[in-house]
C-alpha cells in the first residue's frame, strides 16, 4: 500500500492518518455549523417610556413574527 510512520511505539499506516484527519475536519465543520444554525438572532433592547407603551411593542412584535411564519407556510 504505502509507508507507515511511528507513533507511540506502533506503526501506523498512512492511509489511517488520511481518514483520521478527513474525519475530524469533517467532524469540526458540522460541530460548527449546528452551533450557527441554533443560535438565536439577538434582539435590540426595547426602550419604552412607560410599561404600556413596552407591552404594545412586544405585542407588535409577536403580531409581526406570527404573520412571517404564516408567509413561510405558504
């Protein structure tokens, strides 16, 4: 097949470390990518001059947020 190196006192073959290091940079891209898509979008902060006035934003909001997946379904 091909040569072998040394590692802690075993020979390990080429075409092994091949594999090793094609899987673990696979491995590491899709630890990244599920880390990206579970993020949630922050939020700016709500600053309301009274709590009615902030009810009525987040109010709107969820309004708002309800209607976009109402558009996504169809």
């Amino acid at each position: 097949m091909g040569g072998s190196y040394l590692i802690a006192g075993r020979n390990v073959p080429s075409h092994y470390l091949a594999i090793t290091t094609l899987a673990t940079f696979g491995l590491g891209i899709f630890a990244v990518s599920k880390r990206m898509k579970s993020k949630k979008p922050d939020t700016p902060p709500i600053n309301a001059s009274s709590a009615d006035e902030e009810a009525f934003i987040k109010e709107f909001i969820k309004h708002a947020e309800e209607e976009e997946k109402k558009k996504e379904h169809h």
